[in-house]
C-alpha cells in the first residue's frame, strides 16, 4: 500500500508531498487525489444493522442525558419528557457521527496513512443553539471538517498534525417571510388569546388558514392559531457543565468512548445553558392548558414548542401527530419516521397506519381539474447532501453517485429515441444540499431546468404530458392525486419497501409505472409517447393507483367532516 495523507474535507490547504486520500470529491484542479470509495452503506445489510444500532445508543445515551439534565436544571422529569425535547437532535447527531467515524476507522483499515492534518478552531464556535442550526450546520463542509477532526482527535485511529488552515462555521441569514406584518399580526393576537378555554389546539399543522378556522369554530373551541417561531438565543457555552454531564463508566467500544465526549460537547445550547430562558418564553408563547395538542411539523424543530408540550403533556395532555410527507408508510425503516411515532399518543397516516385521516394537500388536488399546455416529460430528481444526516431506506449520501450515473443513462436514453429536448428537470431552490444543476450539465450537457421558486409544481405539472420522479415521495403521491401520467424510476437496491407495500409496488411494475433501470423506463416511454393518455386511463393503471393512494395517499372531497368527526369523537369521550 502506499503511504498516504489522510485529508477529513476538501480544502485549499497546502498538501504535502504524499498522495493524498480524501472522503468525499476535490476540485478537479487538486492534484495527487485519491477519492475514498465504496462508501460503507451501500452495503445495505450493514445499513440495516447500523441502523438498529442507532436507536440501541439512542435509548441508552437518552437515558444518561435524562439524569443529567433533571440534575442541571433541578428537575425531575422522565425520559420520554426530554425525548421530546431533545429526542431528534441526539438520534440525527448520533447517525452523523457514526458515519463519519466509519468512514475514517474504514479509511484505516484499507489504507497505509501516514498522518492527517488537522485544522484550527474554536470548540465553542460549532455548538448550535438550537436544531434548526444543527440543520443548516450538517450540511457544510466546514462542519463536516470540524466533526471529523473532532473524531481524529479524540480517537487512535489516525495519526493527526495541525495545518495551518482554520476553520469557522457559516452564517445562515434568515429569510425574509412574506407578508411579515399582517403575520406578525396575527402572531401577536394569538400569544394575548392564549388563555382563552380550548379543548384542541392545532400548531403548524398542513391545514390552509381558512379552513383550520372553520374546522375549530365548529369543534367550539375557537381561538386563533397563528405561530411565528421565535429563534433562540444562543448562550456561551459552560465547559465545566458538559464535560461533568455522564457519569464515569466503561465504555464498550472506541465509538461509545467518542459519543461519551462529543454529545456533551455538541449539545444545542437551547438545552443546557439556555434551557430555563426557552421554558419561560414558551409560557408566553402558547396555552397554560389544554385537552388536545395536534401538529404536523413543529415536534421535530420548533424547540419552544417541544420544551412547552413536554410539560403539557405531564398533565396528561394528549398530543397527536400528523404525517407530513412520503415514503414513511412505504419504506422498510425510517429513522425519523420512527422517532415521530414514538413520541405521539395518536401517530396519523394517509392511510396505513393503526390512525389515519385524509391528508387536506391531496383532497385539495384531487379536486383540481389540471389543463395540459405543453408536452414536457418533467423530471424530479432526489436532492440529497452528500453528508448523511439519517437512516433510512433510500439512498444515503455517497450511494446516491450511483443513482447519477443511472440518471445519466437515462438521459442518453431519450437522446437516441429524439425526446431529450422535451425533458425538464425540475429543482428545488433555495439552500439546498448539493448543486444538481451544475452535476446534471457536467453529467450530459443538458440545459433545461426550472427551479420551484420560478413555478408552481401545478405549473410543471401542466405544461408536461409526462411526470418521471425519481424517489418514493410526497410529490410522487401528488401527481398521482392530480391523475397525470407518472413514472417512479428508482434503483431496487437503495429503495427497499415495507413487506405490506411491495404487493403495490409490484403492480406498479406490471402496468409500467415503477421503473428500476433506464432502459426499461426510456423503452416505456418510447412505447407509450403518442398517446399516454390510453396507457395511463387503462384499467390496470388506474386500479393500480386507485388501490395505493387508499393506502399511502389518503384524500377526500369532505376531508373536513372526517377530522371533525376523529377529533370530535374523542373529545366527547374526555367529557364523560
């Protein structure tokens, strides 16, 4: 083996005279590069294993932060409070710092490296102050450099030097809301109403305005119901307090040793040293009291709420949560969807679960009457960081250069059979985890995008005949809502299903919906392209859709009548 420099990130550090390894693409002009592949999860049974691995530190380490915690802040509250509060933060760091530390113990293994170099920075400048920082952080390469030098430093695996390169973290600004006063408005009326008596109250939940209003009017408990999150502050950190955070033990292995070390570390700030700050200001912000609780986003990272329905639900509110987007109820496991579950009295699918109502976005669209103005095929690519974040059954960072390089093929595909002029790729705007456009042009030179910020998806949708969406998803459910001639093209491999969902996934297959290589959806197309409308309104398609939209795609002309009907229900049976 040759000697090797280990490098965590691309950077414009000096190299030194060593060919040099590296995790994860340099700039073309970098010389002596040596790209680390495979990457460890696309062996996917060790996926399956890391991923159960996951939830068994998570249990554990939710524990440990459980007892030290309640001692920090004088309380005494049980796990599942704090699973609440801190629950998505320690699962997705966990999950991060696993794959990084895999990544470089495997780098280890399989090559001769010399040393690495190091960069410099400040501990204190890397802690989040909440998970929506956390969220903007694991996506950079800044972070990603600091996380895997943390793990260099504090493990035998690598020998380590400093470089002279220093690091620091990005500044996220926040976007300007549209229609800022009238919400602020609104806002400000809801926190001065907060007391008034309610029975339910619904918070960031999928519901338009209007029809949230009608919906609590009739269930008599009228109040108004509008939330602006409130940024936290972020606090200096108390060195002291983190490092004394778990008690001595013996760890079982390098990697627990390493999460002894970096959970205390890494800790948003919201939950130790501004923690008692979030508690009050939540006070301020929502209802002393009341029966029932539904959401369907803000569990995961609005911490003032996480922090106020903790303590609501230790006097015995009920909090009921509503699923927000697809492939949860299709994939064979699902790191967050999990922990949604798990925190929930009622877990609400579209469907397929053991709770299900309508979802009001596709009962929306099933009642849209969609023209068709152009003869597009509209092309929806799955954007994923080529940081890992979580598990699940999809493709996971790296895997996803495979799922390029199909893409490609694909492309080249509908150049033989002339159709690459009618294709357009559709892409997500705003900060986004890796820049598709520009890999796409490099890919096959293609120059016909358009970006959600530019158009509706109702606006995409219409001007094409054909929809290709390349990952099991919430916009997958709504083009087959909408009824438009939809293809789903996925690799089996990085998209493994639910035992009760591949029955529907293997009719998708039989009427050419589901395609898992080019060459059969570029043949489908070819075959189909004169006339989709008789491919797509055959029998066989439409029971075929029919039949999984009843179970993983849920709608109603009078979705209405059923939530009222489900919350209503149980609201009688608390007054008895």
């Amino acid at each position: 083996m040759k000697d090797l420099n280990l490098v965590p990130i691309f950077s414009d550090q000096n190299m030194s005279d060593l060919e040099t390894l590296t995790f994860y693409p340099y700039p073309k002009n970098k010389k002596n590069i040596q790209v680390m592949r495979p990457y460890h999860w696309n062996d996917r049974k060790k996926l399956l294993r890391d991923y159960h691995y996951i939830f068994q530190l998570y249990e554990k380490y939710l524990t440990e932060i459980t007892d030290s915690l309640n001692l920090i802040h004088g309380i005494h509250h049980p796990v599942d409070y704090w699973r609440i509060i801190i629950g998505p933060w320690l699962h997705y760091f966990i999950s991060i710092t696993l794959d990084r530390f895999e990544t470089v113990r495997i780098a280890a293994e399989n090559h001769n490296i010399k040393f690495t170099e190091l960069p410099n920075y400040k501990i204190e400048d890397w802690v989040p102050s909440s998970y929506v920082e956390f969220n903007h952080q694991y996506y950079s390469d800044e972070w990603n450099s600091y996380l895997f030098s943390e793990i260099i430093k504090y493990t035998n695996l690598v020998n380590s030097s400093k470089s002279s390169l220093e690091i620091k973290p990005k500044i996220y600004k926040s976007k300007k809301i549209k229609g800022y006063l009238i919400k602020s408005l609104l806002f400000f009326l809801t926190r001065i109403t907060r007391n008034f008596p309610k029975k339910v109250h619904m918070i960031e939940v999928d519901i338009p305005q209007a029809n949230l209003y009608r919906l609590l009017f009739k269930l008599k408990s009228f109040s108004l119901s509008y939330y602006q999150r409130v940024v936290p502050k972020k606090h200096p950190i108390d060195i002291n307090i983190r490092k004394d955070m778990f008690r001595s033990k013996e760890a079982i292995n390098e990697f627990e040793k390493l999460l002894d070390i970096l959970i205390p570390l890494n800790m948003p700030t919201c939950h130790i040293e501004g923690f008692k700050i979030i508690e009050k200001q939540a006070e301020n912000i929502f209802p002393q009291k009341v029966d029932l609780v539904i959401t369907s986003n803000a569990y995961f990272s609005n911490e003032h709420f996480k922090v106020w329905i903790a303590n609501q639900k230790q006097n015995l509110t009920k909090l009921w949560v509503m699923v927000h987007g697809g492939h949860h109820g299709t994939a064979l496991f699902n790191g967050p969807g999990k922990l949604t579950e798990d925190i929930a009295d009622r877990f609400y699918a579209w469907g397929w679960g053991n709770y299900n109502l309508p979802s009001p976005k596709l009962s929306s669209l099933n009642k849209t009457n969609l023209s068709q103005i152009g003869n597009n095929i509209l092309f929806i690519p799955y954007n994923i960081s080529q940081y890992s974040n979580h598990l699940d059954s999809s493709p996971i960072a790296a895997s996803f250069e495979d799922c390029l390089i199909m893409h490609k093929k694909f492309f080249n595909c509908l150049k033989e059979i002339n159709l690459e002029k009618k294709l357009v790729i559709r892409l997500k705007s705003g900060i986004v985890p890796r820049d598709l456009k520009k890999e796409y042009t490099e890919l096959s030179g293609l120059n016909n995008f358009v970006y959600s910020d530019e158009e509706s998806s109702l606006e995409s949708i219409s001007k094409s005949e054909l929809v290709v969406v390349t990952y099991d998803s919430t916009f997958f459910l709504e083009a087959l809502t909408l009824n438009k001639p939809t293809c789903l093209f996925i690799r089996k491999d990085f998209w493994e299903m639910s035992e009760h969902s591949e029955p529907y996934f293997k009719k998708f297959l039989e009427c050419g919906i589901l395609h898992y290589d080019e060459k059969s959806l570029a043949r489908h197309i070819s075959n189909v392209q004169h006339d989709y409308s008789s491919w797509w309104e055959s029998d066989l398609v439409q029971l075929s859709v029919e039949s999984f939209l009843i179970k993983y795609g849920l709608s109603k002309e009078h979705w209405e009548e059923d939530w009222y009907n489900e919350i209503n229900s149980y609201l009688e049976k608390l007054s008895k």
